[in-house]
C-alpha cells in the first residue's frame, strides 16, 4: 500500500501554481485513495501481468487524447471517481478502475495537472504502464483542437521529456501501431477499441513543433 505520509500530502495539496520557463501547470489532483490504488495494482497485474506494491510507471511515451466531454469541469468530474460510472458499461469487462490522464488542458490552454507524473493511470490500451497521457478539452467536430491547446501540448511534452526517458509522442488513434512492440504488454488480444482522438492533422503539427527533440510517432 502507498505511504499516506507522502503520496497522498500530493493529493491533499489546495490548488498550485507550478512555473517553469513559461510552462504554468494548475495542480488540481484527482482522487487517488486506497480503492483507486488497488484497482490500478490489480489493473497492472491482470491486464500487463505486472506485480507492484506501488502502482507508477516509468515514462516512456506521451499519448494525446481530447476528452469529447465540452468542459475542463466536466471532464475533471467524470474522471475524480476512483470505479467507472455506470455509463461505462463497455468497458467494465476489462476492470471496473476509472479512466484518467496525468493532464488536462483546456481549450484556452491551461493545463491542469491531475495525477503526479509517475503514477499509473488508465487511459491507453496496452501503454497504460508506460504513458503519461493528455487530455484536451475537444471533440474533433463542434470543438476542434485550438491553437493554444497545440501550443499548450508542445511546451508540456518538452517540459516532459526533458524530465523523463520519454521516446515516443502519439495520438490515442494511433496506439494499435505498437500492438507487435516490446511496450505492449496487454494480455487480451481482443481488448481493443477504436479511436479517432486527437487525429492526424493535430498530431503533424505537434510533430512539427516538437521535431527538435527527436521523439518517434508509432511503429510503421
């Protein structure tokens, strides 16, 4: 079980302002309490067959997703729960652990901060144990991805990779690429869903202004 003396102080915090050259991060923790700690440990364990007393990860890749819910507030309610809501149905089969991301940026480009960097949260099929995933407050349709929110994504991943062995930046429709990778780890073959967030035009511009760093998009 996580140390409450430190891990959960984090959670606990009252709403911060973290800057860093430009880069201004809201600190507004999710709940993270012994439920959601146990169903993240039992989630590594079922899904990717890893056994931990702490559910973290170490960084490998960012996923960007956009949330389809029209509000930061929302979206920050529908992910606050430790167990999916009831309108989750299709994916309770996998584990009844909520959804989540490690950020959330709104659409005029504040980001939030939900869940410390390395703390396991689900999001991404088969990366979860590996990912730091963004969320944007979009849908693709009525709410496309704004320029501050690609200018938000860039200085956060940046700011991310220069704190983590970070190698791979995708978009969530891209993440079946990684299926025959080393880094997919989930024991279902057949737990796959389709995803179209935040598609390919948001991810060549983010590309684009991320190129210096070197970072890969998925396997070919």
């Amino acid at each position: 079980m996580l140390k409450q003396t430190s891990f959960y102080l984090i959670l606990l915090l009252p709403v911060l302002l973290f800057s860093c050259s430009r880069l201004t991060i809201i600190d507004l923790p999710i709940s993270f309490d012994e439920e959601r700690e146990q169903l993240s440990l039992e989630y590594l364990e079922q899904r990717y067959e890893i056994v931990k007393d702490i559910p973290n990860i170490t960084p490998k890749m960012v996923v960007v997703h956009y949330t389809v819910v029209p509000t930061w507030e929302k979206t920050y309610h529908v992910f606050f729960g430790s167990k999916l809501p009831g309108s989750r149905e299709a994916l309770k089969g996998a584990s009844q652990l909520n959804v989540s991301s490690q950020y959330l940026i709104d659409r005029d480009g504040t980001i939030y901060q939900l869940l410390p960097d390395t703390v396991f949260a689900r999001h991404t099929i088969g990366l979860n144990h590996s990912a730091i995933g963004i969320e944007n407050v979009a849908d693709g349709d009525q709410l496309p991805m704004t320029a501050e929110q690609l200018k938000a994504n860039t200085q956060l991943i940046r700011h991310l990779a220069g704190k983590y062995p970070i190698d791979y930046v995708i978009g969530h429709h891209e993440y079946q690429a990684f299926r025959n990778h080393p880094l997919w780890l989930e024991t279902d073959a057949n737990y796959l869903t389709e995803k179209s967030d935040p598609g390919d035009e948001f991810m060549q511009k983010l590309r684009k202004k991320l190129a210096a760093l070197n970072l890969q998009g998925p396997p070919k």
